[in-house]
C-alpha cells in the first residue's frame, strides 16, 4: 500500500485539530485592544499548541515523502500518533482557560510527551518495516532531538508543580528546538532522487 491515503487523511485531521482551536478562542468582549487582555492565556497557549501541530504536520509530510510503502503496523501506530494529536486541542482549551495553572500545566506536558512517543514509535514502525539501511533510517540518525524531547517534557511536567512558568518555557522550548530548520530528511531524499537520476556510466 503507498503512502498516499494515509497522508491524506492525517493531514486533513491535523487541519480539522487545528480549525477546533481556533474556534475554541474566547470572543472579546468589548472593541479597545485592552479587551484582548482577558484572552491573553487563551491565545497564547493556542499559539504554543499551533506551532506543535504545524512542527507534527512538516515532520510527518517528509517522514513520509521518504517512506515507499505502508504496513498495517505503520496505519496501526500512525493512528497512535494521531489520537494523541487530538488531545491537543482539549489540553490547549484547558491550559488557556484556567491560567496555566499546575495541574492543566502538567496534562499539557503530558500530552506533549505522548505525542512525542507516538511519532517515535511511527518512525520505528517504518523503519522496522523497511529496514536499516531506507530513507528514513539514513536521515534520522541518531536522532538527538528526538530523544532530548521526551526528556524535556518529562522535566516540564514535574516542574509544574513547582513552577508553572519554568515549566511552559520548557514546553516553548522544545517547540523553538523543533521550529529550526531539520532538513536531514529533504537532504536524503535529494541525494537519492539525484543519483537515480544520473545517466548511467559507459
């Protein structure tokens, strides 16, 4: 099976995680800048959580640009990924209306972990399913991004209850990390394209 349907459909329930969020923001309630103010959490956890789901969104669409085939166990965990995806909005939701208090703080964090996990697993899933030596395999590497996440999210979800504000400069953070440019993936797929493109040798 390619990977055509099942990109497909996990770009259209991104775009629909997305559009809940948006709907999700407080109206203000008046017509001066000064009424935003009361909206100010909402947004910026909105904000927090749209760039996480975009970074999902660009990781996932390369990931797969380097896959040729999907398995059931790859549909299986990329259903995985994507019901942790839909718990954003609802963290997100929670995390804006009460402040970023402890406990929706920490819940975020939570999610994020699990997301990050789930597209762990996919990326293993597809690795596993096409071996050592595939796209996917040469461009992640080591992968140290991958493995420092969880980590962070671990020491944000803890620093919650201390701290709220440590803790969601952590989860920005990670964010900021992911926002740099990882061009590992279109890099691998170029070079392969490149060669298979090259006149054969007399």
């Amino acid at each position: 099976m390619t990977t055509g349907r099942m990109e497909a459909f996990s770009d259209g329930v991104i775009a629909i995680l997305i559009t809940v969020m948006v709907l999700e923001l407080p109206i203000p309630h008046g017509t001066t800048w000064a009424a935003l103010r009361p909206a100010a959490p909402a947004l910026l956890s909105y904000l927090l959580s749209f760039a996480y789901l975009g970074i999902y969104w660009n990781n996932h669409h390369h990931m797969l640009q380097a896959t040729t085939k999907v398995s059931g166990l790859i549909l299986w965990a990329n259903l995985h990924l994507l019901f942790w995806l839909s718990l954003v909005p609802f963290t997100t939701a929670w995390l804006g209306e009460n402040h970023f208090a402890a406990t929706p703080a920490a819940g975020y964090g939570i999610v994020l972990l699990a997301d990050a996990l789930a597209y762990y697993g996919l990326q293993t899933a597809i690795i596993r399913d096409q071996g050592s030596r595939s796209l996917v395999a040469t461009a992640v590497g080591r992968d140290v991004k991958g493995k420092l996440s969880p980590l962070l999210y671990v020491a944000g979800i803890g620093l919650s209850f201390v701290n709220r504000w440590p803790a969601v400069a952590i989860y920005a953070g990670v964010a900021l990390i992911w926002l740099i440019p990882d061009r590992r993936l279109e890099r691998t797929i170029t070079g392969k394209a490149d060669i298979s493109q090259d006149p054969p040798h007399e």
